[in-house]
C-alpha cells in the first residue's frame, strides 16, 4: 500500500510542476491526457490497487480521488491563466476602430417584382383617384361567396379548391364550412361597400389569395388587384375607358384592349380583357435578327408569349351585379358601377417575359437581381 501512496504522491508533485510551467493549450491537453488519460499515470496507479488486500483498497481510492481532483483543479486553473493572457495580448495590440467607415459598400436590395408590379399597378389607380383597400385573408364564406352572387353549387366553393379553416378552431361559434382563406380578392368589393357607405366608391385592392393549386403556372398563394367603382350614372363605356387607360399606363402607350363577353356571378354583363401582346406588339411574330440578304423579307419567329395571337388574356370585369350592390348596402336603382380583378404574377410576367410562376417563389437571387 504504501508504494501505491507513494506513487500517488509523486504523481500529484509531477503535475504541480509540469502544469505550472505549461506555456500553451496544446501542451495543457498533452498533461491531460498524460496524467488523467486512460492510459494515463492515475490509471495506472489505478491498476495496481488489485494486487491489494480488500481492507487498504478504500485508503488508496480515497488518496486517488484527491490527488485525480487536484489535478483537474491545476488544469482549469492553467486554463484560465493562459486565457487571460491572450485577452491582455489582444488588448495589448493595435487597436481596432470600430468608428471607421465601412470598406465594402454592400449593394442595394431589390424589391420582389411582385411587390414592384403590385406598387405600378396601384400607382396609374391612384393617379386615376382610386384609393387602396384591403380585407382580411381569412374569410367569411359570405363576403368570399354568398355576397358576391356565387351559389352553394358553385365549383369554386368545393374542397378541392378552397382552403377551409376549421371555423370551431377559432372558438367564435362559427359553423364550420363558413371561415376559409379568401379564394379572390372580390370580398372587398363587399366591405369597401359597407364602410365606405355613400358614392362615390373608387377603390382597388393588392393583396394574397388562396387556392388549392400546383404547378407551372398555379401557386397555391397568389396575388390579385381588385378594382370597384360604384356611383351615379356608371357605364359600361366607363369600365372600358379605365381598363384602356390603366393597360396603356402599364404596359406602354401603343397597348389596344379588347373585351370578350364572359360569365361571373358577380358581375352583369360580365367580360374577359385581352390586352394586345407586350412582347410582339400584338403581331404574334417577334423579328429575328436579320441575317439574310438585303430585299430578302426580315426573319420572325412565333411569338410564345401570346401563342401567336396577337393578344393577352389580362383580367375580369363587368358591372357590378344588383344583388351585389344590395349587399353592399348600395339601392341598384339609383346606383351602378364597375368591378375588375386581375393576378398581380400573371401581370408581371406579361410585362418581363417570365415563364415560369414558381421563379416568384424560390428566393433565387439570380432570378430577382434582374428586376
Ligand atoms: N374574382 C375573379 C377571379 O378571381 C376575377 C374577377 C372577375 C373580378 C370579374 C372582378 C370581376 O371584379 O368583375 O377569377
């Protein structure tokens, strides 16, 4: 036993002095490992205890328990030594300004062209004295459909394209089947009605919208511009004159508008707006680079973006239904007006030539940089 001690002690003497004079991190590990590792001097020391009778054992471990303690003791206190040391050396140093101006200067950010055509779009309204509205994106099935003239049989309201909320999750008692993210826009031509209460009412909303849909050129989130112009005497010839004016301000003076009788319930007579095409100039031909000889005719190629047809199918419109004057508060007798709705992404990649819908939502800095 009391060579074991022995060792022990000599030991602990061994790492008092070689701890002491460790000049690095590195050689601190190296002590480690040499005096506490499991190869180490302890273990070893350790090992011997087996050789001893049952009763001097608990004498040792107690020994070698202060002498392990002891020794990480000296290793943390080593530690922090040497790390101050460090400290007082940087501090030591030449010293950093941190006052001084930046190097590099760091490029701008760019907006999403979303939000850009989202902003164009509602700067020619707002020239136009519209005002900008919004609604909430989570809603009522009654401003999303019942208000708007949309029927209980109606495709738009099944499962497979609506995104329902579980209304009794949201513990107002609403029925289920009533709360749902707004499928259009439409919804506020309702409320703009109602908190805006007398004519004129000339509003447009930008804001998401939400459908059950996924692929090249369908997003399950989407944006739309809605449009509501209710007063006395509103035409048809108004509808048309606004919507000519905005495509002419957005996608360049020499733009033509065409009008295709369509169907939506919430509208009377209802329309679809073609605008002519922004790429081709409404030729359906884009001109290629001339390479042959002169006299020969000049070199085109199919015009993708509008299928060469010349036009571009941009938005809905139409007069706004009497039912849907009545809800929004609005005697149809006495007034009428205009409503129009179109899809902020389609707008954008008319007028840059984007092809794919999901290149809005991928963060692709190569992608938005151009913009
Ligand atoms: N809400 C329609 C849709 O999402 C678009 C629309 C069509 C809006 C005609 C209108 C309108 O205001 O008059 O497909």
């Amino acid at each position: 036993m009391a060579d074991l001690l022995g060792q022990l002690e000599a030991l602990a003497k061994g790492a008092r002095e070689a701890i002491g004079s460790a000049a690095d991190e590195k050689a601190l590990e190296d002590l480690r490992v040499r005096f506490l590792g499991k190869k180490g001097e302890l273990s070893a020391v350790l090992r011997g205890m087996g050789a001893l009778p049952a009763e001097e054992r608990p004498r040792v471990g107690e020994v070698a328990n202060r002498v392990r303690d002891e020794v990480e003791a000296l290793l943390a206190g080593a530690k922090s030594r040497l790390d101050a040391r460090k400290l007082e050396a940087e501090l030591a140093g030449p010293p950093i300004d941190v006052t001084l101006p930046g190097r590099r200067v760091l490029p701008r950010g760019h907006r999403h062209p979303i939000t850009r055509a989202t902003e164009d779009i509602s700067a020619i309204f707002a020239r136009l004295g519209y005002e900008v509205a919004s609604g909430p994106e989570i809603e009522l099935d009654w401003f999303n459909f019942e208000a708007l003239n949309i029927p209980p049989d109606h495709p738009a309201r099944d499962m497979q394209d609506t995104f329902y909320v579980e209304a009794s999750t949201l513990g107002d008692g609403a029925p289920d089947g009533s709360v749902l993210l707004r499928t259009h826009t439409s919804p506020v031509q309702i409320r703009a009605m109602q908190r805006l209460g007398v004519p004129p009412v000339r509003i447009i909303c930008p804001g998401r919208v939400y459908r059950s849909d996924y692929d090249q050129t369908h997003s399950p989130m989407f944006h739309q511009v809605e449009g509501l112009c209710v007063g006395e005497g509103i035409t048809f010839a108004d509808l048309k004159g606004t919507l000519a004016a905005f495509a002419r301000a957005y996608f360049g003076e020499g733009t033509r508008t065409r009008f295709r009788p369509s169907y939506f319930p919430f509208v009377e007579p209802g329309a679809e707006v073609d605008v002519s095409c922004s790429i081709c100039g409404g030729t359906g031909r884009i001109p290629v680079r001339a390479q042959g000889q002169a006299g020969e005719p000049p070199q085109t190629r199919r015009c993708g973006t509008c299928k060469e047809t010349g036009w571009l199918e941009v938005l809905g419109a139409g007069m706004v239904h009497p039912k849907v004057l009545e809800n929004g508060g609005f005697d149809p007798k006495r007034y009428s007006g205009f409503a129009f709705g179109m899809g902020v992404e389609r707008m954008a990649m008319l007028r840059y030539g984007i092809d794919d819908l999901r290149l809005y939502f991928e963060n692709d800095l190569r992608f938005l940089e151009q913009f």
